[in-house]
C-alpha cells in the first residue's frame, strides 16, 4: 500500500485539518504560502520566513527557468540550497503565464512558447519540459503544466483548452516525478460548472499526490469562484490535498476552507503592504493615512510580530511617507505573520468544531465588494482587490 | 571636577582606543555610526542595528525637523522612542545641508533660511534653533550649527564663514544642551592650514564635550583631507573625542586613526550595498558582476554575518539581476557588519600597539585615486569615493 503523503486529522463540515508531508518536513494545512516567484519573497529573507514559521512557500519555474536559469540553480544544489530555505516549497509549472503574459504566448497541442517580458528570451515549455525543470529545481510539490484560461472565454474555448489541459496532465503523470516529491494536477473548466466537474473527475482518476483548482480568482465575481470551486473540490477524491491557486485575502480564504480547501498562496499580503495597507485584526489598516502620524499604538495590538512588538504606526507612517523601504519591508513581515496567525486559528477551530464561528468573525472584518474586473498585476498568480 | 564623557584607553601613536560615556551606553572608540538620515538606516531595522552591535548611529535633526517635524517626534517621546533605538544617537545639525543644499540656502550671520528639496517648506534655522531640536529629539550628541564650505572657496570667503562658524558655536554653548546630552563643536577652516588651526584653538577654548572636524571629505584631493585634519586634531585637546564628519570608507578611516581622530560617519557601507557593491576582507566586490553567477562562496569568508553564513555570492547577485530590494538589504546588513568588525580590529591593534600594521593591510586592500570632483549625491554628508 502507498504511503500516504496527505493526512486529514479532523473535519468540521467541509472544512478540513490535515497536514502534508514533504519532502522538507510535514506542513499543517490549511496553509498558506507566500510567494517567492524570483526566489524570494519580496523584502523578505528564509530567515525572516523561518522567524515567521512559514512551511512552505511557493516559487515560480517558469521564471527561474529564465533567471538565474535552472542549470545555475541545479548546480548550486537546487532551490533549497539556493535560497537557503529548509521548509518546504511548491513551484508552479508555467501554466498562469498562459493567461498572465497571453499577449507573449502561442499555444498549441504540443505546449507552449512563451516570450519572456524581462529579456525577450522565448521557451517552449511542454509538460515534459516542465516537471523536468521542476525536478532540477528540487522542489517538495511540482504542478503539472496546465492551460489557465480567461474569465470572458467562450464554452467552446474552455472546453478545447480543457482537453489539452487534461492531455498535459496525463503526459505528466507519465514523466513522473522524483521519489521526494509529490505531483499536483491542476483542475481547470473556466466558469462552467460541468466542465468544473469533468475536470476534477478526469484528473481524479489519475491519482495525483494532490490537486489545485486553477483558472479562478482572476477577475470573475466570488460567487462564481465559490461556486466553481465547490464544483470542483466537491468531485476531488477526499484523501488528497486540495490547492486553491492564487487566492489569498483573508476573506477568501475563509469562504474556501468552507468548501474543503487546503492549500492558499497569494502576493496579496506582500504586494499590499508594500503599498502601505496592514492586514490586521481590525481588518485593513492604510498606515499612510495622515491619521497615523501620531500614532503611538502598534499597527495591531494583537499581533506577535516584532514589528508590533517594537514599531508604532506613527514610525512606519513616518517611513512610508519619506518613502524608506524599510517601511514596506516591515508591513511585508506583519502581514505575514498575519497570515500565519490566520491559518493557525483556521486550523484550531476546525479541530474545535467552532470553524464557522471564525468564519463570520473574518468575514465580517475582510468582506469587500470584490471587482469584476480585478486586474491581475504582474507575473504572479496574484488576487488582487485593490 | 566635571565627570569627564570621554576617556582615552590606550594610544599608538596618534591612534587612540577609548570610549564615549552616552546617555544611552558607552561607545567603544574609533567608532563608525550608521547614517539614519530619515530616522532608519536604509533598508535597515533597529533590531538589525542590534545584531549588527551598532552602538550609536548618526540620524539628521534638519531632515526629521521637516519630516516627520520635531513636534511628533517629541510628542512619541523622542528620537530613540520613534525608531525603538537603546543605542546612541548624534544628530547633525544641518550644517552640512548649507553646503548640500547649497541652492536652496540663503545664510546671514543671524542664522540659515533652508528651503525644503522634499516638500519646499521654509525653515530659518538659527544655532539656538538647531540646538532646540536636538534637545527635543533627545539625541546624546548635539551638533552644533556651522558653515560648511566648498573645496573651491576663497581664503576670504572661508574665513568669513568660520568667523559666523565661531560665532555660532559661541551661541550655542550659550544655549547649552540637557545633562544627558553631549555638545560637540565643529571646526571649520576649508583648505587653509592657518584657518584650520585658528578653528581648532578657537573652539577647544569654549570648551565643548567633542569636536567634531567638519567640510572636509567634500571633494578635496586625499592628501589634502589628512593635512587639513591633522592641523585641526593637532589643535584640539587630547582628553576631548574628535570626530571626522561624513567619511567612511575603511582606507580614509584607517588614514584618519592614524592621526587621533576618534568617530566616524558615512552613508558609503549602505550606499554602495544598494549599488551591489560589498566591502570584504579581499577588498571590494561587486556582487553584479557576472563572474558571480554561479559561485557558492559567501560574500565574505571572514565574515560572521547572517548573509555571509547563509547565502551564496550567486543568489545575492541573482537578487540584483532580477532586481530584487533584497539583494540591497542582504549587502546593507553586511556592509554595516564589515565596518563593524573592522572598527574592532582597529580598537583591537592599538591595544596590542599593531595598529600600523593594520593600516598597511587596509590601505593596500582599499586604497583608490579619490576623485577630486567626488560627488556628494543627496542630504547627507556623504564620502562619495565612486
């Protein structure tokens, strides 16, 4: 018999406690990842994200493909190594790139080129291609290559990129990964609700080590993400680990715990904080708001963070306003402490059986009328409800 | 008798080894302060100033006067208070800014109207009115207001300006500081060997706790900084410390110990950190380089800094190519630490009487043709040896 690389410990409804175990040691779901695309997470060092009692986080190998560039990495030891990082680390394969950089790709059965936006360089990346950068990586969870679609794509264009989706990943299952790591596939379907379940039962029966829900929280309403990923999850075997790609607002990521969800990573607590937006447990805190100035207080009082421990929004008002990094630096670590913070207390509700008691709280703090036409920033699988 | 601040701990030559009795610690001499202009040193916390054994840091009462203004300080309980700093803090006074913001000054004897580059405020600052500030931040280590000149003024016109720079320290010392604060005095005097003199005898009769040798390292050929220094340390009392304003890369630093000067500033370490350049014991290395690509040594072997125990040479400068700030504040934290360690092993050398020695292996390391139209960039007394 396999052993069982996912475990679920306790249930409350939907919502599920678990925990994975990788490669670079067991990982407490639900998780959230912060996002590392160029090797690092923003403003932060592995020593800040160990401090901060991150698990896992995710990197993009796509972009490391293109720099440093997989050999450097590989002859340096791999990404752990590289980073200096001793948890654990997802990389995705490629796959949001077909919709993030769409005006630099071509597309075709075979897989995909795609125009790097910071050098010109072009890659054809296949399913192949990808686990084998994923493998040279060294990664603890490697994703498939998926086609990630549009909100405003026709049934007809969802459907045909399904099929490719579906034969990337059966390709994929058939590379195979390395024995220390596990293989996700990425359920895709667009905002259909029978292409949803269809590509969650077809990839089930491909017994993938874990499974993402892809192409959602990328500009459509949260009803539709909601419904969609029900859709999904809902025709997902119940002993695999579910990952819900690129949501990462607290509000979100209640709603989606709710429906079985284990897995989270955004750029959204980073990006926003070195915007100057605080995530805290009075909910969104802008600290350059002229009213901080004086401020004595922490930027939330019931944080554990250093930053809390040591810095009032008066200073980091301050430094925002004088445009210092640093200012954003010590957002990035607060919000992510934040939602660390976060997950632990999901993860304690959901072994008390008061998970939905959370849920009203955070909703209640996080809700915000989400934009239809949320414009997805840059070259990461990022929410954004800016 | 009168608690003496300062104590000389052991000479070589004129290279001293001693301590500054500050309201917040002693301060082991020669010593080297972090510039924090804007009440953080660039992209670096308090809490690394902490590890880096930062025992006092250099922050600017002009700058903060404007921004975030001296009332919110002071309402926050003080400079320390606002960047949770247990170490010692000397404040400029805004001296410097008469020569940096030459264009945005108009100086009379009463005092200097300096019109803000940041939001174009307007602020007569008079000797009294620099001393008011400093006493509200709460520095340890007051600097008086001067005159800083340019390299390429006049004998007249540099003797006019040290006549208004006496002048003002006169007035100044009249004003007096609190009983936990130092007042240092500033001797001018340009390029002329009998001003520098007269500056140094003038001010060493007024007594002040310091002294500081000031509009020097501002663009004048090498041989010129140490003539012109020697002539003012030569001048001033032996049992006072001294301390030459803005310069701080290792091989002037070294030149200038040699001649009895105790303290040391500059935002160079930093400054070239953000640039991608290290300061290491094999000399400077520019992490940008390609050769670095792929090499796993650490910055610095020698060195005993997180950085350099951590990360390698190729994912620092993989930081820099992809454009990552963390690259900067990886080499920040290092570059301050190499100053850090270097200043030990000056201390170190003169207690052993090896101090000459030491020199001779810095400057060959760090050694460069200065050029005598260095550019001081921005709001600090920066040494610019770019």
């Amino acid at each position: 018999m396999e052993d069982s690389k996912f475990e679920v410990v306790a249930v409350d409804g939907l919502a599920r406690l678990g925990y994975l175990k990788t490669g670079h040691g067991n990982v407490q779901t639900p998780v959230f990842m912060p996002v590392g695309t160029n090797a690092n997470v923003k403003l932060l060092s592995t020593r800040d994200l160990e401090e901060l009692q991150a698990e896992i986080i995710l990197s993009n190998s796509y972009h490391l493909a293109v720099k440093p560039g997989v050999d450097v990495i590989k002859s340096l030891g791999g990404l752990h190594s590289f980073m200096d990082w001793r948890g654990g680390i997802l990389t995705d394969s490629g796959g949001f790139q077909i919709f993030s950089l769409r005006k630099l790709i071509e597309v075709d059965d075979e897989g995909v080129l795609i125009t790097s936006p910071v050098d010109g360089s072009k890659l054809f990346l296949t399913p192949e291609l990808s686990i084998r950068i994923q493998r040279d990586l060294g990664s603890d969870i490697v994703m498939v290559l998926d086609q990630c679609g549009h909100p405003n794509s026709s049934y007809l264009e969802t459907k045909d990129a399904l099929r490719r989706t579906h034969a990337w990943a059966k390709r994929s299952v058939q590379v195979g990964v390395a024995d220390n790591q596990m293989l996700f596939g990425i359920a895709q379907g667009g905002m259909f609700s029978d292409l949803r379940r269809m590509s969650a039962q077809y990839l089930a029966g491909l017994n993938f080590d874990g499974y993402a829900v892809g192409g959602l929280s990328i500009g459509e309403p949260l009803d539709l993400t909601l419904e969609m990923t029900y859709e999904t999850t809902n025709n997902l075997p119940r002993d695999k680990a579910r990952y819900f790609m690129g949501g990462g607002s607290p509000d979100l990521i209640v709603q989606l715990v709710d429906l079985g969800v284990d897995m989270f990573d955004s750029v959204f607590p980073t990006r926003i904080a070195r915007h100057g937006t605080a995530l805290t447990s009075y909910g969104r805190l802008n600290v350059r708001s002229s009213k901080f100035k004086t401020d004595k207080s922490p930027i939330d009082m019931n944080c554990d963070c250093f930053v809390c421990r040591r810095f009032s929004r008066a200073y980091i008002h301050h430094l925002f306003d004088r445009k210092e990094v640093l200012g954003g630096t010590l957002l990035s670590f607060h919000n992510i402490r934040f939602m660390m913070n976060l997950m632990r207390r999901i993860r304690e509700s959901i072994l008390k059986g008061s998970f939905k008691l959370l849920k009203k709280e955070v909703l209640e703090l996080y809700e915000q009328k989400r934009d239809s036409n949320c414009d997805v920033v840059g070259n990461d699988r990022g929410f954004n409800t800016g």
